[in-house]
C-alpha cells in the first residue's frame, strides 16, 4: 500500500468548475506538497503545507494534521489547469530525505 | 523557470552506451535530489545529496552513479542500463534548514533505452 493515496486519480471537468484533489497520507510529516506537472514532464510546485489552509489565486489547499488528509481546491477552474497534480510528503525527522510522492490526479478541464 | 535546470531534455541510448544527465541550481540550495518516475507509477527518489554528501541511496543499481562536485551542480552517469529504466528523471534542489523547505524541480530528462 502506497504511504501516499490521492483520489481520484482521473479526473475530467468542464471549464467553470470547481474541483477537489484529495490526498491521504498514512505516516508522519512534517510538511506536505502540492505539484503540478503539465504534459513534457516538468513539475511546479503549488503549495507547501504544514498546518491550516493556503490560497492563490484560485487554488486553495488545506491540511487536517490529526486526520492525515489534505485537500487541493481549483475554483473557476480553466482548460490551462489541466495536468496533472501531485502529492507529495515530507516524512517526520528532517534533514534532506527527499519527498514520497502519490500516484497523481490527471485532471482535464474542457472548455 | 524554477531556477533547476536539466540537460539534456531528452535522450536516447543503447545499452552499451554512458551518458550522463547534469542538473544545474542557482537558488543557493544546498541539497540535491534524483528522482525517476517510470510510466503509470510514482515519482521514486533514488539519490539525495546534502551538503554536498550523499545522504541516501534508495537500493538504486549501480548501473547509475551519481555525483555531486558542488552544491550547485548534480550528476548521473548511466552505463549499461535496460529498457526498463527509460523513464522520466527529475533533478531537484531544496534548502536543508529544518523540515520544511520548499523543493524546485527540473523539467527532467525523457530518457529511452533501446
């Protein structure tokens, strides 16, 4: 079982709607991520959570700590958002440990 | 632009061939990442260098060899490697100061082994 679950994992929309990720985690962290990884491979990262709720522009994510689940919101969602979006953890300890990631939303947003 | 930045952007190799994959920052960052991500499963990181030190080998073979000559600039050399391994590799930078750094990505090499 993957320590990182993301639902769903395809995901299609029309333009003007708004749309949830949803990623569950089953270790301890110490931060989470949210990365967008558009078509040719290259990846941007969204948000870096520990605790409460982030916004900009029209995305929004948000981490319940005690539930291990976090949540990623695109309002007025548009055909450029459409890629594919990923969670990743930081495990408890710190240090440099590189990230454990999910399996990925594809999202499609049509026009 | 993240400020990570990989070349080349795509390659192709025999199984006989070396090659190598160059990853290059200019954030500041002082810890360096390899991760691969193979066709329908998750990124999976195989090299991590802190401080210019590998800190961790994720079991990777030794088919890939990794080197970090300074803080700024990371490398994998490839030799002998399988179909298996054509994949998307993914070079990453971050700033080792406590847990919660924020990690830049590479736009990755597309590597196909033939």
């Amino acid at each position: 079982k993957n320590e990182v679950e993301q639902s769903p994992q395809n995901l299609t929309a029309q333009e003007g709607e708004f749309i949830t990720i949803n990623c569950s985690y089953s270790v301890g962290i110490s931060a989470l991520h949210w990365l967008q990884q558009h078509p040719g491979g290259g990846i941007v990262s969204l948000f870096m959570l520990s605790s409460g709720k982030k916004k900009h522009g029209r995305l929004i994510a948000t981490i319940n700590i005690q539930e291990k689940h976090s949540s990623l919101h695109i309002t007025a969602s548009h055909p450029r958002d459409s890629a594919v979006y990923i969670c990743a953890v930081k495990m408890s300890g710190g240090g440099a440990d590189g990230l454990t990631f999910g399996k990925g939303t594809h999202l499609i947003i049509q026009p | 632009e993240t400020g990570v930045t990989q070349t080349p952007r795509h390659l192709v190799m025999g199984m006989t061939n070396k090659k190598s994959l160059k990853c290059e920052q200019h954030l500041g960052h002082n810890a360096m990442y390899w991760y691969k991500q193979s066709a329908k499963k998750p990124l999976e990181l195989m090299f991590v260098y802190s401080l210019e030190e590998r800190v961790e080998n994720n079991s990777v073979p030794s088919r890939f060899s990794p080197e970090c000559p300074n803080s700024s600039h990371l490398f994998l050399h490839l030799h002998t490697l399988q179909p298996e391994d054509s994949a998307l590799y993914l070079c990453a930078s971050s700033q080792v100061a406590g847990a919660r750094t924020e990690a830049f990505f590479g736009q990755g090499t597309r590597l196909t082994v033939v």
